[in-house]
C-alpha cells in the first residue's frame, strides 16, 4: 500500500519549504519533494533582499511593498543569523528621477508598513561623510534608508529543516512525475534515483517556480494557460568597490535602478537585468550581454570601474510573472497568484510568482486556502516562530561568548560558522577542543566536521551543494581547491 499525506508539496524553493513548514507545524501530514537540491531553482540566485521593494513604489504596487515591510520586520526576528539590517544610499543625480520624487517614494517607504526597528531615512551629504566612500566625487546629495540582507539558500534550508523537525517528510532528488486524480485526492508518482513510487495525498501544492506551467499541463494534465511569463535577471559578482556596511541602489538611464551590496566581505555583488526568456531551460544562464550591462550601469558611479575580467563569479535566476500584457518587463507585478484546479474531487493549488521576502506570508495564505480539502489543522504559527539556529537576541554577544568559549579556533572561522548555522554551531562544533578536530581544511573556511554536518543535516550530497548554496565557500577557494573537494565527495 503506497503513504498517504495530507499535503503534497512539489518544489523545495522559498516557498515550497515555507509551505511544507507551515502545514507541518499545524499538524499535516506534509511531503516535500524537490527534483535536485534545496533551493536549486530561483531561490538560490535572488539579489538577497528581504526589502518591500522601494522601485515597486513607482508602479503603485502598495500592497505588496506593505505587506514585504510588515514581513521584513517579522524575519528579522525569526532568523537574525541568516537574516540582517543594510542600509542603502541612492547618490542623487538631476538626469535622473527629481529629489523631490526620491524623497515622496521614501516617506512612502518608511510610513506604509507602520512601526519598523531599523532607521528611517535620510538625506546625506556624500563629500562630508562615510556614506560617499567609493562613489566619483562630483556625486553630493544622497540619501539613506535600510533594507535587509538575506542568504537566500540557507533560508530555504533552514525553512526545510524546521518543516522536518515538525514532521514533515523532506525528499531531495526526487522529482514528481506523474499526479492521477483518486476520488478526492492525488496518486503522485516519485522519481528518484532509487526508483519509482507511488504516494497518495489529499492535497496537491505545485510550487515549482519556473516550471509551474509545465508541471500543472503535462503531470497534472490541467490545461489551461497560467498567462505567465519568464524574465531573467542575472548578477555578476567582483572585487569590493566601496568600503563600509552599506550597500549602493543607482539609477540607470533605462530608469530601471542596480544594487551593488557588500557581499562575503571582501566582494560586491551587482544585480540586476530583467530579460525575458522564451524557456524555463535557459533559467540559469548568464549572457555576456547582461555582465556587460551590469558593468556600465556601476560605471558612472563608482571610482573604481571594474571590467569583464574583474567578475568572479556570475549567476541568474527566472521568475514567472502572471501576464499583464505590459512590455516592459521591470513593469510587471512581482506579486503572486494563487490558482486552484479541480479534477472531480481532487484539488491542487499552483503559486505563481512571489518573493523571498513574502514566503512566510504566501505560506500562510496558501494554507487558508486549503483548508477546506486537509484535515482540520492549527492556527497560524510561524510569525513569532524562529528558525534553527536563530535563537539569538544579541549578535555581538553572541560572537563575542564564541570566541571565548573556542579561544583555539581561528576567529573569522567562527564568525562563519556563527553566521551559517547560528546558535547550531555549538551542535557543530561540540567536543571539538583544538583545530585538529574539525578534520580537514579544504580551503575558503570549509571543514570536514561542517562538512559532516551539511550532508547529515541539510540534504547536501554534491560539491555544488556545500560550495554555492549552503556555504558561499567556493567564492573563496582556488580552482585547485574546488576541484580537490570535488573529489573528496
Ligand atoms: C533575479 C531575481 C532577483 C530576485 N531578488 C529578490 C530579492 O532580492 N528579494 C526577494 O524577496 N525576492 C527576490 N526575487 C524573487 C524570488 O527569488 C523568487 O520569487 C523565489 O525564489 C521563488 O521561489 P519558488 O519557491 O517559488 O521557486 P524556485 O526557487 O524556483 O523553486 C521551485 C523548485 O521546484 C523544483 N521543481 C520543479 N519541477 C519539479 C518537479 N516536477 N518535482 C519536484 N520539484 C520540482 C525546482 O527544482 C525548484 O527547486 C528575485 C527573483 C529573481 C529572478
């Protein structure tokens, strides 16, 4: 006889993981399968932001800036260690949009979602003060005001970790194949490299991303158009082109903006384009197009101008758009759409679009609305909820009492550690009493006791896993060390 669940969540992206946390949490029977890794699809190649979208302002998307503040504040809390406070400076320019529109849009911003904890913003002079370094002299009015960064990967992980801690089950590499309707529910066919079952759900949540359209008509056989579109948006990464914690949003003169955000220290990272695609296969591929862009939208900015051989690493994402039938692109909504199909009595919900910042929230939407096809189920929990790690009410404490506690272990490694797995790196690191004891160094701050960990806790199972979505480890190994690591797994 094949499991039968509750839930059937197929994607294991921001929102197939939020979905799968809530729905266990509330006491479903939920399964989880992803084709390939956790955050493999969109979710590993956003720009990292949990913002309300500042530029969404200007195509009057009021609700989903409210409703991505609202959120914002409520993810700080739930995992401080993945999740932290940037500021921003726009460098004021008279060819581009007028002060006083810049200053409306940023009243707007920091009043539209009530109460916030991180600063409002400001005007600043660039020439007098820390906010202009790395920016061309003659730029002198700025402004400020404060987002958040996020690691985007590690935040599907730790959404699916804690989906499995309340009991749901989590299947990596395991692709949904086929989907038969069965009286008021589903027969799934898995895929997977151990072979083919058969599972029964009751409900069906496809969550894939790109590949919504596809798995809705060809595995579920609902035929009708979703009206989606794909656009692309690619970002290169180069050596660091300003000092400080802030990060850069500069105005182009297509009117679209790109930010340029401190990333793993030493690099900046440059994002975005926004190019349709005709397929979902081409998800991943960065053009030459695109890095060219990128670079000459920084160039009038920054003093120092990096080139095409200063990118060191590059990497796109797709989102599917509902369409709208407006041609520009960065025009589109970048809210999402919920869309329930019937096959007699069987039910399956699709979810287009959606971002980071939202997963929570369109988790709990998502649940309202299945709600009358599950078995009755808890209220919602995951707003005051933490994630794994996360239980941090001081971060500089926080590193500073590992540091005490672990006076053998190199410091910026702990710092890693600390920023990766959060309070878990005690679990990590428990009876380790010298350097020895995290086994081998592969390079880039990578160890064979995380190692360990990753592949025993976070479903990682390729070099590709640990170097690029759950560690950023890669950025900081040779080619040489990469390969080496490779080959260790
Ligand atoms: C360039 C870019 C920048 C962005 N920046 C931001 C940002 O800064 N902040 C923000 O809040 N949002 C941002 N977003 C939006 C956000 O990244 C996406 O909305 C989000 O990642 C989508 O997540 P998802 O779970 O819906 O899809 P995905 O992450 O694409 O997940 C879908 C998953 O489904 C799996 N799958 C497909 N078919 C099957 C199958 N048959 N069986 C099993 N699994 C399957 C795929 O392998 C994939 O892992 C950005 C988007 C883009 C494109």
């Amino acid at each position: 006889m094949s499991d039968r669940y509750d839930l059937l969540v197929i994607g294991g992206g921001v929102n197939g993981t939020a979905i799968a946390r809530d729905g266990a949490g509330r006491g479903l029977k939920v399964l989880l399968a992803e084709r390939s890794d956790l955050a493999s699809g969109t979710s590993q190649a956003s720009s990292k932001l949990i913002h309300g979208g500042l530029r969404y302002l200007e195509h009057l998307e009021f609700r989903l800036v409210r409703e991505s503040l609202k959120e914002r504040e409520i993810l700080l809390r739930t995992a401080p260690h993945i999740i932290r406070p940037l500021d921003f400076v726009l460098p004021w320019t008279a060819s581009r949009r007028s002060a006083l529109r810049v200053r409306v849009g940023l009243f707007l911003y920091d009043n539209l979602a009530g109460r916030t904890s991180l600063p409002s913003s400001h005007q600043v002079n660039l020439r007098r003060t820390d906010w202009g370094r790395g920016l061309k002299n003659h730029y002198r009015l700025g402004f400020t005001y404060s987002d958040c960064w996020v690691d985007d990967a590690r935040f599907v992980v730790l959404m699916a970790m804690d989906a499995a801690n309340h009991g749901a089950t989590v299947l990596t590499r395991t692709a949904v194949t086929g989907l038969e309707a069965k009286g008021n529910g589903w027969h799934a066919t898995l895929e997977s490299s151990s072979g083919e079952k058969t599972i029964e759900a009751g409900m069906v949540v496809n969550v894939t991303g790109v590949r919504a359209q596809e798995v809705a008509s060809d595995i579920a056989g609902f035929n009708e158009s979703r009206g989606v579109r794909l656009v692309k948006g690619s970002h290169i990464v180069v050596p660091r082109l300003h000092a400080g914690n802030h990060a850069l949003i500069l105005q182009n003169d297509d009117r679209r903006v790109v930010f340029v955000l401190p990333f793993e220290r030493r690099f900046s990272l440059i994002g975005t384009t926004d190019t349709p695609i005709d397929s979902p296969d081409s998800e991943h591929a960065v053009d030459e197009a695109e890095i060219e862009y990128l670079l000459r939208a920084v160039a009038p900015y920054v003093k120092q101008v990096p080139g095409t051989d200063d990118v060191v690493w590059s990497f796109a994402g797709t989102r599917p758009l509902k369409n709208t039938g407006d041609s520009d692109p960065s025009a589109v909504s970048r809210d999402y759409a919920l869309e329930l199909s019937r096959r007699d009595e069987a039910v399956m919900l699709t979810v287009i679009g959606g971002k980071v910042t939202t997963a929570r929230k369109l988790a709990e939407t998502v649940l309202e609305r299945v709600g009358p096809f599950v078995p009755s189920m808890g209220q919602p929990w995951t707003a005051s909820a933490r994630l794994p790690g996360g239980d941090i009410t001081d971060t500089e404490a926080f590193h500073h009492n590992l540091h005490a506690r672990y006076p053998y272990l190199p410091r910026p490694l702990l710092d890693d550690l600390a920023d990766r797995h959060g309070v878990l790196c005690n679990d990590i690191l428990e009876g380790c009493s010298t350097l020895k004891d995290l086994g081998k160094d592969f390079g880039g701050g990578l160890t064979e006791r995380e190692v360990a960990w990753l592949q025993d806790n976070e479903w990682a199972q390729t070099a590709e896993d640990i170097l690029w979505r759950r560690t950023k480890c890669g950025l900081h190994m040779s080619p040489e060390q990469r390969d080496r690591f490779a080959s260790y797994m």
